[in-house]
C-alpha cells in the first residue's frame, strides 16, 4: 500500500491541526461519541479507552480536526487506514473482499 501525502502541507499546519484534535478531544460531543462505543469502520463495540481518533480526511493529505472529519475507530481499523482518503479506504477494504 502506498502512502499519500499532499506536498503543501507543512509540519506547522500538521502541527496546528495536531494540536486542534486534542482540543477536540477534552469536549462533552468527543466524550459522547466515545462513550457509543462505536468504530467506524468496523461497527464492532469497544470501551472507551480503546478507541482513537480517526481524521476521515488525514491531517498529512489536508484534513482538520473538526468534527465533521473526525470519527472513533478501534485501534485496528485506525492503523490500517493510515493516510488513505475515504475513497482509497473503500477501494483498499473492496480488494480484500476480492482476495478471499
């Protein structure tokens, strides 16, 4: 798989969206999409404490860290989505359904 990048993000816009997320984090909307328990990749239910932050639109390829572009995800789905946009993603999850 290949990893993306947008070569016009900097570090400083990386940083500053880095910095954002975890803003976002400490919020009542965060701490009630957490307490779903919901990934949402996979749909599978998880505590709290196991899932992460997921950026649909990656910070790396130009995403920010608002909520219309964050969601929960278990730490599987999260690490293997990596920098793939929603598109790639699909593409990436409809070729391991061929390959079985």
């Amino acid at each position: 798989m290949t990893d993306y990048f947008i070569s016009d993000v900097t570090e400083q816009d990386i940083r500053r969206e880095r910095d954002k997320g975890r803003d976002l984090r400490r919020t009542r909307w965060w701490q009630n999409r957490l307490a779903r328990g919901l990934c949402h990749y996979c749909d599978a239910t998880f505590p709290a404490d196991q899932l992460t932050m997921d950026h649909l639109v990656p910070v790396a390829r130009g995403g920010k860290s608002t909520p219309g572009n964050v969601v929960p995800a278990c730490r599987e789905c999260n690490s293997r989505k990596k920098y793939l946009l929603p598109m790639e993603w699909e593409e990436y999850l409809d070729r391991l359904k061929s390959e079985e």
